[in-house]
C-alpha cells in the first residue's frame, strides 16, 4: 500500500530591515510546527491570493504593521518529514508602524551579522544564509592569468563584492594566499 502524500502548504515571510543593517524575526510558538525556532515573519497563503497581498496581511496580523510593500527575494521549496512546504520569501521595501509580537511571539531586531547565531527551520537557514553574502559577485574569465586574478582581488570592496573562482588554480604545490580585496571590479583585458 502506497503511503499518503504529504501535505502541502505555500508561505510567504518577509525579510524585513530596519535601515541600520539589523533584521526583524519572530521565535514561533512551542505548539507550532517547528516551534520555538526563529523565523522571517509570515504565513500561510490563501488560494488565489497574490504573495506581495499575503505578506501584507501576514505582517498586519502578526507584527502590526501597515502599508507593507515588498519584491522578491527567495524561493524555497522543502520536505519536512511531515510536510512539504514552499516559502516565498519577500524583501520588505516598506511599512509603517513597530514591529510587536500582536500573537505573544517573541520579535526582536537581529543583525545580519548575527543570524548565524539563530536556530531557524530547515526551510528558512538558505535565506539567512544568503542575507550574509556580499550583494555582488565577481566572477573573473577562466582565462584570466594568475597576476590578473590577484591585482584584481586587492582592487575589491570586500563590504560589497564577494569572488567566485571557477576553473582558477594556483601554481603546482599550492598557490600563495590570496590578498584581502579593498576595492574596484577585475580588468579582464
């Protein structure tokens, strides 16, 4: 006998900034799944209902906010072993009002910086870890020489620009390590 589908559920959170690098989450109840876990705030979406009007309701019935405007950020698709669940997370671009537990739910402002330090549900840490990595990407040709790659790195903001090496190795015996980049995008000329 085959074993029951799962069920399976849309949710929107709301990845909401404070204009000071700090970021608004919410501990979810004990009796909830997943609880006592932090979350991005958000819930279930109606059938049919827009997501951008979903994380406004969301966030007035939770936090009490208003005038909620936000765009994509991040989608996530997850099976729990009791549940399969997709998040559309949301950058919130604006709102009025204080963010405050409306449900009795634990809301703080927490630094990017420190959610690493957070004990989230599996579908949420993607997020919590991508809102960690620097907002742009240099990727260097793979055939830009060794010299090239380094003076590159040293020309870099490392407050804005993360590196990826793709194909990139150093000399055999292993390369020397790479300088800490300051600032200004890789010359592929």
């Amino acid at each position: 006998m085959p074993a029951a589908p799962l069920p399976e559920i849309v949710v929107v959170a709301g990845i909401i900034p404070d204009g000071d690098d700090r970021l608004c989450l919410s501990r979810r109840p004990e009796h909830k799944h997943q609880g006592g876990l932090w979350e991005f705030p958000g819930g279930k979406v109606e059938p049919g209902e827009p997501l951008d009007r979903a994380l406004a309701r969301e966030l007035h019935e939770e936090l009490g906010l208003e005038e909620v405007r936000s765009r994509p950020f991040l989608t996530v698709r997850h099976r729990y072993p009791d549940l399969h669940v997709t998040l559309h997370f949301r950058e919130v671009t604006a709102f009025t009002g204080e963010p405050h537990g409306r449900e009795g739910q634990p809301v703080e402002w927490v630094p990017r910086s420190g959610l690493s330090a957070r004990a989230f549900p599996a579908a949420n840490r993607p997020v919590a870890v991508a809102l960690q990595l620097p907002p742009e990407w240099v990727i260097p040709p793979e055939t830009l020489d060794e010299a090239r790659v380094i003076a590159g790195l040293s020309r870099l903001d490392p407050a804005r620009q993360g590196v990826y090496l793709r194909g990139w190795s150093g000399p055999p015996g292993g390369a020397p390590p790479l300088p800490r980049p300051r600032a200004a995008f890789l010359d592929s000329r």
